[in-house]
C-alpha cells in the first residue's frame, strides 16, 4: 500500500494538530477571498484589519484570532456552517504543547517550522543521500557526524542538540505514529561515521526498527545507476488531506518548505520512481546486514 493510500484512509481517523488546522484555515480563507474576487487590501479594508493580517492569516504565519476570521467570512459572505469551521479551527490554531516550545527561543527559523509539521504528520517520507535520518539515528552515530564550517556549537549546545534529536524519535513509538517510509542511497550504509563500532551499531538499529509495523527502510543501491535529475534529500509531511501535504528540501545555503500543487505532482513522481528503483525490505535488509559485517571486518 502506499503512502498517499494510508494517508488517505487515516484523514478521518487522526485529529489534524494546530499546525494543520492553521494551514487548512489559511487555504480555506484564501479561496473565500478568491472566489469573491477580492485583493488581500480590499478584503482587510472591508473587514477592518490590515492587508498584512489578511495574508498572514491566509499563510499559515502566526497565531489567529478567531473574531477576525468571523469578520473575514461575513465580508466573503461565507455560510453560517462555514463560518463555524473556520471559527473553529482559528480557536484551536495555537501551538500550546509540543514538547519543542520550551526550545523554541533556541531553534533555527526552519527548525521552529519543521518540528510542528514532523510532530502532527500522518506520514514521513525521506530520500537520504548523505546519512541515516535523525529519526533514526543512535546517539553515537549522531555525535560523530562532522560539523560544517560555521555551524560549530559549544559542547552544552552540542549536548541539547542531540537531546532533542532523540527526543524527536519518540514519535515512533507514540500510540498512532507517523507512516514512517525512508530511502536510503547506498553511501550511507557504506560512509564511515565514528568508526566501525558506531556504524554496527546503528546498522543494527535499522535493521531492528525495520521490523516496526510503521516503519518502511528501501535502499537504493550503487547497482541502480544513475539519474539524468540531480537529486537531492528530502522530506515530505503528509498531512491529513493530500493538499497539507509538505516538502522540505535543506541545502547549504539555506531551507525551502514547498506546498505548491505542481511541488507536490513532481515529487510524488520522484517518490514513486525510488521506490521502484530502491531494493525492496527484505532485499534492502540484506544490503545492510552485509554493511554491516563489511565495517566490521574492516576494523580487523
């Protein structure tokens, strides 16, 4: 089954978190606002707030005020019952209880964005090129990846980091997790990370957490070739509708969060392409486990 497949059968299972309902609202708002033909700046005018509320409200940035969403649906002349659901959703926006707000002070704009969307997911798809998803990652593992130049912390951040990074795990283990569905390329089975007995260790971790019914570990071996498009990692949340669905994509010089239609029709194809290239589990199992003892034998 895919994942677009479960995703779709748990949307009416899984309550949407107050990221989701807050992105729901915004799109439902800005097609109110389309349909009556209207420009953000008459839209605010009429409602008597600012063009800057209307489009901050419309992209999802920033708390929400529920009586200015009611104004907002009398001026697009919204339905009562409309009017309720979106009250509704405005009135249960706010991020009141992750366990990364006490963080948040200390977190990268990207980070503060990601974190929410990761916590509420119904699904997680990731394509990793370089190493083994913070997901999945052992602590060991995690400590002994290099620094970039100019992205050095100080031994007690170090410390915070990568306990938030296991922090971040538990949403695999939560009562209803995340389908969990990750590609890896065969270099990070094979690139060294803190020696051979770090690499057994977390190549042991992949191979026991691909037993979770949630959690589905393909990799796309060196035996596939390679591609005519320059791929890259990346990460998509899917939401409780397909149209909240998320595409993070992080490089050097900075991250991109990619919610367009035409985003989400070309990485699905990519998504679907993978998956068809990458080994299967079972196969995919046997590539790690023979990782394994190579890192292994090495240290002989």
């Amino acid at each position: 089954m895919t994942n677009e497949s479960r995703s779709a059968e748990r949307t009416d299972e899984v309550e949407a978190g107050p990221t989701a309902r807050r992105r729901q609202l915004g799109f439902r708002l800005l097609a109110l606002r389309r349909g009556c033909g209207l420009s953000a700046e008459a839209a605010g005018h009429q409602a008597g707030m600012s063009k800057a509320t209307v489009s901050r409200y419309e992209q999802a940035k920033g708390n929400v005020r529920w009586n200015q969403v009611k104004q907002l649906c009398e001026v697009y002349g919204a339905s009562a019952e409309e009017t309720a659901e979106l009250i509704g959703l405005a009135k249960n926006s706010k991020v009141t209880e992750g366990w990364w707000v006490p963080y948040a002070g200390k977190l990268s704009d990207p980070m503060r964005m990601l974190l929410p969307l990761e916590n509420e997911a119904q699904s997680i798809w990731h394509l990793s090129m370089g190493v083994v998803p913070g997901l999945l990652q052992t602590r060991r593992y995690a400590t002994a990846i290099k620094a970039t130049p100019g992205n050095t912390l100080e031994p007690e951040r170090v410390t915070e980091f990568l306990d938030m990074r296991m922090q971040r795990q538990q949403i695999l283990q939560r009562e209803s997790p995340p389908e969990y569905h990750v590609v890896l390329d065969e270099s990070v089975l094979r690139r060294k990370v803190g020696g051979p007995d770090v690499m057994a260790e977390q190549l042991d971790l992949l191979l026991d957490r691909r037993q979770e019914e949630n959690v589905t570990i393909q990799v796309l071996p060196f035996a596939a070739g390679a591609y005519s498009a320059a791929l890259t990692s990346f990460i998509v949340y899917g939401g409780p509708d397909p149209s909240l669905d998320v595409i993070f994509v992080e490089n050097a010089v900075g991250s991109l969060f990619l919610e367009e239609e035409d985003a989400r029709e070309a990485y699905g194809h990519a998504r679907a392409f993978l998956r068809d290239e990458a080994l299967d589990p079972d196969s995919s199992a046997e590539l790690i486990a023979e990782a394994r003892k190579r890192h292994l034998q090495d240290q002989k």
